[in-house]
C-alpha cells in the first residue's frame, strides 16, 4: 500500500494523538471537554423530552418520533463543540492500544477520566436545567419520567445487549463525520443515524448520566425503581455493552481489517 495513504485511519490517529497529548500536557482542559460533552447531552435530552411530551398532546405516539430527531442534535454539538464522549473513546482508546499508539495503562486512564468526569458534568447540568422554568412541576407521567422508569425496568442481559448496539451506532456516527467533507452532510448522517438508537431505545451509558439525574431532580426523586442498585445495575451493564459495541466490534475490528498490505483500506 502506498506509504502515503491517508484514508479514514489517518484521521483517527490523529485524533488519538491529539487527546493522547491533551491529557498528558494539559488534565484540566481534558476534564472540561469531557464535563462540556454531558452538557450538550443534557440540553439535547432536556428539548427532546419536552419536545416529546407536546407533541403526545398533539398525536399520541408521536412523542417517540419528535424525541428521538430532537435527541440526535446532542452528537452534533459534541461533534462540533470538540467535546469528549466516553462511548467514542472507548472505540478511540481500544484503537490506540491495537495500533500502539498508547500503551493500555494510558488508554485505561483516559477513558476512565472521560468516563468520570462525563458522569460529574451529566449531574451538574442536569441539576441546573431542573431549575430551570421549564422543569419545574412536571405531571408524573411526563415523557422523561416514563421513559425512565421503563429503563429501569431493563433486565441486565437486555441493557448489555441493547448497549452493544447503541455503540455500534453512535460510533458508525463518528465514522460518517470523519470520512464526509460536507458539513450539511455531517449534521444529517449523525441526526439520521443517531435516530436510530433513540427510537429504538437503547441503552447509552452517556446519555445515561444526563437522563437519570435529570429525571431526579426534576421529579424530586420520586421515579418509581429508581433504587442506588437499579441504577449502578444500569449504568455498568450498558457501560458494558456500549464497551463491546464501540470499543470490540467497530473500534479493534475496523482496526484490525484496515492494517496489511492489501488495498482495501477505509
């Protein structure tokens, strides 16, 4: 293969290197990228809901719909807003080990960060739109409510299951924006994508840290089965799958397919 080829995996290690040297050179800014990524979940998720629970006045079944368009929105703001996901660093990580771009000890400690302080940043701004006008005395069967309580209604082998397919597509998501040059292009693969996983429901560890705590807060606590156990099962199972999704099956076997001296390399 030509030694200057620069397809899809070019750009990737790139950008392993570039959070490789923010963590190492600069931990605080690193930190700020992973608390600002839960944020814009938490606005996407915050007008998904509310989008959501209009709409159901309007057509009952309708709600799904408007909250899974609305919901997409959030990939597109982290996408362009330069945050850090945990779920598409698991696939970023995993990459950087297998290619040796970072040692496992590295890339464990990055993932971790992005992980904790995406959970931190989830919890802060999901408090701070519960404040807001918007969520205050919101019915019990509120769209956000409801869908919470079905969550944890999730047996583990469906929350790692549905998990391994949320990560599959958020990251399939990633890999559109990094092989499309048109920006109008970029926003309708990730909304159109991401649709996917929203209405079918899945299980996204991420978007996890923003929904449950907004749901919280918003309701003062009273979501029925929202037990410390129910949702610690919840978070490592989806955690789990969203793992095997992004970081195994499209991280290391992408990586895997597109190392050789063959010319069929993304």
């Amino acid at each position: 293969m030509d030694a200057n080829y620069q397809g899809l995996f070019y750009s990737i290690e790139t950008s392993i290197e570039k959070k490789k040297q923010l963590f190492e050179k600069s931990p605080s800014r690193y930190i700020v990228r992973a608390m600002l990524a839960t944020l814009f979940l938490t606005l996407g998720t915050a007008i998904a809901v509310i989008t959501a629970q209009s709409a159901e006045k309007v057509a009952h079944g309708s709600g799904k719909f408007l909250y899974s368009f609305m919901f997409s929105w959030s990939l597109v703001m982290i996408i362009y807003m330069n945050a850090e996901l945990g779920t598409s660093n698991m696939m970023y990580t995993t990459i950087g080990v297998h290619r040796k771009l970072l040692t496992f000890k590295k890339a464990v400690m990055i993932l971790f960060a992005c992980l904790i302080f995406n959970l931190i940043g989830g919890i802060l701004a999901s408090y701070l739109v519960s404040l807001t006008s918007t969520f205050q005395n919101l019915p019990a069967d509120h769209f956000l409510f409801t869908a919470i309580e079905h969550k944890l209604e999730k047996t583990p082998l469906q929350v790692f299951t549905e998990g391994i397919f949320a990560n599959v597509i958020v990251n399939t998501a990633v890999y559109c924006t990094i092989r499309m040059k048109d920006d109008a292009g970029k926003v309708m693969a990730m909304i159109f994508i991401i649709f996917i996983f929203a209405f079918l429901g899945f299980e996204h560890v991420i978007a996890n840290f923003s929904s449950f705590p907004l749901a919280y807060f918003a309701s003062g606590g009273a979501i029925a089965g929202m037990t410390s156990t129910a949702l610690a099962t919840n978070l490592f199972f989806a955690a789990l799958g969203n793992y095997v999704g992004g970081g195994l099956v499209i991280g290391l076997v992408y990586s895997w397919m597109n190392r050789g001296d063959h010319v069929y390399l993304d």
